[in-house]
C-alpha cells in the first residue's frame, strides 16, 4: 500500500471534517493553511506563495516553502510534489474544488497527470470525489445504494479513451470508446449491493462517484515510471519584462 498524503488547499470544505489517515503526510497548500488551523491539524510542510492565506504567515520553525508569487506552478501542484518527493503515490487533496471555476480545472487536471505517471488523486468535493485513471481499473466494492440512487460518472480526459468498461453499474458500457468531446458516461449509477468498476486499456479518465463510497482499489494495465517534476521554487522565465 502506497503512502498516503494528505493535501488542505484554499478552497470550499463543504460538510464534514476532512478525514487523516494515521501516518499520514500532511501539507497545508496556501490558504489551506487557515484550515488546517481551523481543524487542529498540524501539517508536515506548508508550502505556497502565500497570497490567499488570511492569517498569519507561519510561525518560525515550522517546515515552510515559500514560493514567489510570480511562478509556473500553482500551489497545489507545488504541494503535490512535495508530497511526491516524500514517497507518497496516493494524494487525498481537501479544498481543491469550489470557489473559482479555473483552480478546480486546475486541480482536475492535475489528477489526470498524477494518473498518468501511476499514482492515485482524489478531490473532495461537494458530496462527491473525482479522480483520475490511465490505463488501469477502479473497483468499487458492492455497498447499499439508496433509492434515489447515487451517480457515478466518466469522462474522458484524454483525447480518445479506448476499451472504456463499467461493469455492475446500471448502464453497463463495455469495451466502449470515448473522447473528450463525448458525456456519454455522465450521470451513471451504482447498482444496489452490487460490485462496480470503471476500467480503461488506454487513455485517462475522469471518474467522479459519493463522497460516501469507499475509495476504490485501483489495478494498473502496465508499469509506470517517471515523476511528475521537481518543486519549482523560481520565478517564472515566460514574465513579459
């Protein structure tokens, strides 16, 4: 089982408490830090520029990065390569949705690329979780579905998703083909006691399901290798001077 890391970034926690798993790695990404503080969690690393934090910066000795405000990489994915470089490959990211429309693309997008180099990510959202899979196959254990049912959808990341299977949802897609322009997986549903997966032999997808479904286990068609980069700690070289 990979290491867990456990990402707080700046934006909507909707209801719950955000759930840490023992042992844990902890970054408060940005604002996400006022979070944290809320919540009484201490993180392992803060990192960020610092520019949507609304309280005080933090405390001397507390392992800090401090990020310039004119960079190539948001926060967020600064943070997920801090948790990368600590060996964690399964990323729990709270308050990377809600509030502006282009940091949750951003923080969507940036689950496809932790797929694609063969790590998990999952988004905490409003009543549900997104994620991302290259490759590979999520298995969703059979659990109890109320009557008004509950939606699982996909979409594909890549341009085109090839050998697209969801067995034991309700509408069973099977070696199913889907591009980026294509919903056809919008608005599936999990079936009453009934195991489920999503499974793709080539391309990324997109998958979102209940917040309240156990995350999936997660199966990969071939071995991946690389990383998704180095912290970037320099101001950017494309700035119009």
């Amino acid at each position: 089982m990979s290491k867990v890391c456990v990402i707080f970034g700046a934006g909507e926690y909707y209801a719950g408490d955000p759930m840490v798993p023992s042992g844990a790695y902890v970054v408060a990404a940005d604002g996400g830090l006022d979070h944290t503080r809320e919540l009484g969690i201490a993180p392992d690393v803060v990192v960020g520029d610092f520019d949507s934090l609304e309280g005080r910066r933090p405390a001397a000795g507390t392992h800090t990065i401090a990020l310039p405000p004119l960079k190539d990489d948001p926060d967020m994915l600064s943070a997920l390569k801090v948790g990368w470089a600590a060996g964690c490959r399964e990323f729990r990211v709270y308050g990377g949705l809600g509030g502006r429309i282009d940091h949750s693309i951003s923080c969507i997008q940036l689950m496809a690329l932790l797929s694609r180099h063969g790590a998990s990510g999952y988004l905490y959202g409003d009543g549900l979780i997104v994620t991302a899979i290259t490759d590979g196959r999520l298995s969703f254990p059979a659990h109890p579905v109320p009557e008004d049912g509950r939606m699982v959808s996909v979409f594909s990341h890549s341009d085109v998703s090839l050998g697209v299977n969801e067995p034991g949802l309700k509408y069973e897609l099977r070696d199913g083909t889907l591009t980026n322009t294509v919903v056809q997986g919008v608005s599936n549903e999990f079936r009453d006691q009934v195991d489920a997966a999503v499974s793709v032999e080539h391309g990324t997808l997109i998958v979102t399901f209940p917040i309240e479904v156990a995350l999936p286990g997660v199966s990969r068609f071939r071995a991946f290798d690389g990383g998704i980069g180095e912290l970037d700690t320099e101001v950017s070289k494309l700035l119009v001077r």
